[in-house]
C-alpha cells in the first residue's frame, strides 16, 4: 500500500499546439493510467451545453482563458476523485495562480507534483501545424494531414466517426491564444523552474540519446523540437525511468 510514493503525478505543458494531447495520447497507448485534458474538459462542458459551456464557448472563440477559480474547480475536484492513482494533466494549471492554487492542494494531501514537462516548440512550425490539425471532438484525438492522417479521410481511427476542425484553430484566435500562453504561461513555467531543484533541458533535434534524458530527478525537463516525433522517445524515457512502476497498456 506505498503506492502513494511512486505515484506518477505530472504535468505536460507547452504552447496551443504544441503536441499536449498528442504525446498524452502516446502515453496512454505505452501504459495505463489518468489523463486530464483541460481542453477536453471545457470542450465536453460546450457539447452537454452546461453552463460553464456557455462560458467557455465565448471564451475559447475569442482565444481568451477561463478565469482559474472555475478552472481550479473543475480540474481540482477530479484530481481529489483519482487519489491515489497515476495521472497527467494536460493543459491545466495554465497560469501562475492555477499554478499556485494546484500546488496547495496537493500540499493538502502531502503529495507533490512529480514531473512538469515543457514541450518547447518553435513558433513558426506551430501555426502551420494548427492550420493542417483536425480533431475528433468526442475523444480529443487529434489527426495532421501531412505527418499523422487518419487511416480513412476525415474519419477517426477508433470510433469512424467525423473529423472536425476545432472553432478556434484558425490564424486570428491562434494570435491570441499564443499571445496569452506567453503573457499568463510564462510566468507559471518561470514558477515551476524555480521550485526544480535542478533543471533538464534537452535538445530534442540535437540530441539523439534518449537515455541521456532521463537521467537525474528534476521536477522541470524542457523537451525542445520541432516535430512530435523528435520529442517522442525522449518523452517516453523520462516517464519511464521516474515512474517505473506504470502497468503497460493492454
Ligand atoms: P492545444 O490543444 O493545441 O495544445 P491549447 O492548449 O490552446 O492548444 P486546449 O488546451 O485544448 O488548447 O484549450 C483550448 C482553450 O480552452 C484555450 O484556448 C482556453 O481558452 C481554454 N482553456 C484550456 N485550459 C485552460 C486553463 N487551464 N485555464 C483557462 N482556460 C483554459
Ligand atoms: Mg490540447
């Protein structure tokens, strides 16, 4: 029953874009465990037409964040419900005072956040990469037309049902959603370095040897590259040699 002290708790952040919900989805299909996509989570919140989907409608439309004290409500009570269990958030916490708010909680139940991943992509390979992206709304899985197309056209691999295009995965609202990742994110990535006792950053497109990455225990690892696929076995490393207990995905 010590399960507590190697429980996988970590974060995968990084700009709109940046490939979060395509290295979770990795993730997922190498081992079992929790993943939180706050994306997702106000996306589900819009279909069922809650009234945080009401919110949250307008909100991501403009490119603009939902305020933390909702955000924190509606992450943090699903983290209470998964205990003791492995999980990763995705997209959450986002600013500095989601940020502040997530650590005391955790603090609250005497565990600490494990790992916070930083996906350092460049700019300009990212818009690119929003304008060629298409989703499957229900599940999140997300499809690139020129490096990960789906199996049929504009079908979902899994279920065979429609692709779309996600309403705020256009040049003008990707403006405003990079312009707020660095004014509201930054600052959340500065407080997260700081609390590292020491820090991996690792090249992506230079270094070759995974193995190299995974060294040490740093809360922070900076993942840089510029495609999905160079961060990937790097990734998959680091998750493996912290938290070595992880039951393989059936
Ligand atoms: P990507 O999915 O490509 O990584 P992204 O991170 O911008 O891009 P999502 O995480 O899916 O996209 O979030 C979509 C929108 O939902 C955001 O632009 C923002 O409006 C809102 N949102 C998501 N997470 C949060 C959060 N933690 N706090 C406030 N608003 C959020
Ligand atoms: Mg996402």
């Amino acid at each position: 029953a010590r399960r507590s002290d190697s429980q996988m708790r970590m974060l995968i952040v990084g700009s709109p874009g940046s490939g979060k919900g395509t290295q979770s989805t990795r993730l997922l299909k190498e081992y079992s465990f929790s993943v939180l996509s706050a994306g997702d989570v106000l996306r589900s919140h819009i279909s069922r037409r809650t009234e945080i989907g009401q919110r949250a409608d307008a909100v991501i439309k403009q490119g603009g964040l939902m305020p933390d004290a909702v955000m924190m409500d509606l992450i943090g009570s699903e983290v209470k419900t998964l205990a003791d269990s492995d999980w990763l958030l995705d997209g959450f916490p986002r600013t500095l005072g989601q940020a502040e708010m997530l650590d005391s909680m955790l603090e609250q139940s005497g565990k600490a956040l494990r790992l916070v991943i930083n996906l350092d992509v460049p700019e300009d390979v990212i818009l690119d990469r929003i304008l060629q992206r298409w989703t499957h709304l229900p599940s999140g899985r997300v499809y690139n037309l020129s490096y990960n197309p789906p199996k049929v056209e504009g079908k979902d691999d899994v279920t065979g049902e429609p692709l779309s295009k996600r309403e705020d995965d256009n040049v003008e609202t990707f403006g405003k959603r990079l312009k707020s990742f660095h004014a509201q994110t930054e600052p959340m990535l500065e407080h997260y370095r700081k609390k590292s006792g020491s820090i991996v950053d690792v090249d992506c497109r230079s270094n070759t040897n995974p193995e190299e990455t995974a060294k040490g225990d740093a809360l922070f690892v900076n993942l840089k590259g510029d495609t999905s696929n160079q961060i990937w076995p790097h990734l998959l490393k680091v998750v493996q040699s912290r938290f070595p207990h992880l039951k393989s995905a059936t």
